[in-house]
C-alpha cells in the first residue's frame, strides 16, 4: 500500500475532453514513468455557488484539511498502540470492509450523505462537525481507558517495586504470621548482602526473641524479606535495634478480608482493562473509516473548488490520484505540467514564478494544474 497520493487535476483545453487528455496521461506515464501507480478520482458536479463563495471556502480549505488529517492520524496512532499492547496482529484499515487506499483509488461520491446539490460550504461543514463529533468521542474514551490502566499500573507498580517500599500483602501468607496474646511475627528487609550477618544476629538483638523463628520470604535485586517472631512487649525494642544494624521493619498488618478485596480489585481493573481496550479498538477501527471516508469527500471538495477558481467556468477538467516514487516525482511533475495548455493555467504559472499570488489555500508549493498531497500516515 502506498502512503502517500498526489490529488491532482488537470485543465481541459476546448478542443479536447476528458477522456482524451486522460489517455495522455495514462501513455505518458507509462513511458515515462511506469513506477507510478495512476488513478481516475471520480469527482461529480457540485454545485459552484458564488464566486465569494468559492473563495472564502478556499481560504479555509488547507486549515480544516489539517484538522481532519489530525484526527486520522490520532486515531491511526491510538489503533497501533492498542494492537500492540493487545498482542494483536496488525489489520489493514478499512471503510466499510474496502481498505483505505483501494477506497481511495476507487473513490465513489456518496449522494445520500453528502448531496451534489448541497452548498459546498454545508458539505464541508457537516464534514468537519462530523470529524469534530468523534475527535470529541475519542478523547473520551481514551480518558476512560487510561484512567483504568493509571489505577492498574499504580497497583502493580506497588506489586513490583523494591521491597523496601512495595506491598507485601501478595507475599506473606497466613501461616508465615503468628500473633497471639504474647508472640507477634515482624517482617524484616535485609540487604540482599548482609542476610549472613542478619541470621547470625537477629536472635541476640534484643532478650525475647524467639530462637530459630527467622524464616526468608521473597528475594528481589536488592533485599530480601525474613520474619522474625518474638514476643510483643519487646517489638519496639527490636525495632529501634534492628535500624541500630541497618535491617528495616516494615509494618505489615495481615488480614484476610483486605487481602481479598484487594485481589477482587486486582481482577475487576484487569477485567475493566481487557473491556475497554477491546471496545475502544473496535471503535477506532469503525471511526477510522468513517473519518476516511469523509476525509476523502473533503478532498474531492477541495479539488474540485480549486479547479473552478484555478482553471474558470464551466467545470472542465480532468481529476486524478496518483504515488509516484522519489526518483519518480521530478519526471511525474514534468509530464503533468506538459499536459497543462489552459491560459490561466500558464497565467497561475507566471504569476507563481514572479512571485506573485501564492498556492490555493495556503499551499506551499504552487504548480501550473491544482496538486496537493494526501498523506495515508
């Protein structure tokens, strides 16, 4: 699939038609540049309007197209990033089932949505509300998904850091804990380079430990985790002794009925995540296409106003899409100007070489046929 399309039209001269200068096209290409893939794009008549019309349309045609190929490639990023974390294998994006640059290359006008009889500010205002509607949906969603991952990965992150700061809770079991009237178990984080000088002593810190009740628990990088049990009245004491040695006391409360509700937690924002994550994926593929799909109209607008206010009245003139190659692009440009024999067309030209009247629409690169480029990603 190419990534990039020229949109461009070329001027039909009187003594011509259409059909005519696209077989042109059609052998000069294939001549001279065979790489480049070459397609009819299949404007219909609209309707033209005022001559102020079509101008103040103009000048907000590149700011809206901007705008609608944003929010295309948000979602086409949102679409990669979701396949990813999901595991998914990459899709070919679609409107409708049909993938995006055969939609494209095969472009139809859609007359119930958007009708030819329809002011071309209307169409292109309903587009942009349209395209305006889902950027606002999915910032939504997005928010929603990510709140649910930031709840998920703080947990975890609880879960995986040192042991020095981490929960505890998923690594001590009820039997690793007594506590009774008299005995109590405390949890102990040694250095991972000190665990010899901990078991060696650990019974002496203090006078009511209980003799060989030190038992390691977990192990990370850095530290391990041991209890130790003795009895209550002396705990205070053994902390203060156990900091003297540089062994940290971590307080730890085991209760059984938190430890599940923070399990059911756990597996309800796993659940959560899993569901959103598949709902806004499935939402983006629908929107993608749909954004596409108006984003292409908006494009045939676009070629369409700029070829009235470019080449004049009535409607006269021959639109394409086309990829050439880089090596392709200066023989591609050479042969559409070639194709070009409209006065105003060469009229554009001068004044574009004197520096006179900018692009339509604020484009940046001025030729003697309308041209603006279509990027896919």
């Amino acid at each position: 699939m190419a990534n990039r399309y020229w949109a461009v039209s070329l001027p039909v001269e009187r003594t011509s038609s259409t059909s005519a200068l696209w077989s042109r096209l059609q052998e000069s290409i294939s001549k001279n540049a065979f790489d480049t893939p070459l397609y009819r794009f299949n404007i219909p008549n609209l309707r033209v309007g005022t001559l102020d019309s079509l101008l103040a349309l103009s000048d907000d045609l590149l700011k809206s197209n901007n705008f609608i190929e944003g929010v295309s490639q948000k979602i086409r990023r949102q679409i990669e990033d979701l396949e990813r974390v999901s595991g998914v294998l990459s899709s070919s994006l679609t409107v409708d089932g049909v993938p995006v640059d055969s939609y494209l290359t095969r472009f139809v006008w859609d007359e119930a949505k958007y009708p030819t009889m329809s002011p071309l500010r209307e169409i292109v205002d309903s587009i942009h509300g349209q395209i305006a509607k889902i950027e606002d949906d999915l910032k939504v969603r997005v928010a929603e998904y990510n709140n649910v991952r930031s709840q998920l990965n703080a947990i975890n992150r609880k879960q995986a850091g040192s042991l020095a700061v981490r929960d505890l809770s998923n690594l001590v079991k009820p039997q690793d804990i007594i506590t009774s009237e008299h005995l109590t178990t405390l949890l102990a984080i040694v250095s991972k380079y000190s665990q010899k000088d901990w078991l060696s002593s650990y019974e002496g810190l203090t006078s009511y430990v209980v003799p060989r009740s030190s038992k390691k628990l977990y192990e990370d990088n850095e530290y391990a985790l041991y209890t130790v049990t003795l009895f209550n009245r002396d705990a205070d004491n053994f902390r203060t002794k156990a900091r003297e040695r540089n062994f940290q006391i971590r307080d730890f409360e085991y209760n059984q009925e938190t430890q599940e509700t923070r399990k059911q937690e756990l597996e309800k924002l796993t659940q959560d995540l899993e569901t959103f994550r598949s709902s806004l994926l499935q939402w983006c593929y629908t929107s993608y296409g749909e954004v596409f799909s108006s984003w292409m109209h908006f494009c045939a607008v676009r070629v369409f106003t700029e070829s009235i206010l470019r080449y004049g009245l009535p409607p006269s003139f021959l639109s394409v899409v086309l990829s050439p190659s880089v090596k392709s692009e200066k023989k591609v440009r050479s042969i559409l100007e070639g194709l070009c024999g409209n006065s105003n067309s060469t009229f554009w030209k001068s004044e574009e070489d004197g520096g006179g009247m900018g692009g339509f629409a604020g484009d940046t690169d001025a030729y003697p046929y309308v041209s603006f480029t279509i990027n896919l990603i």
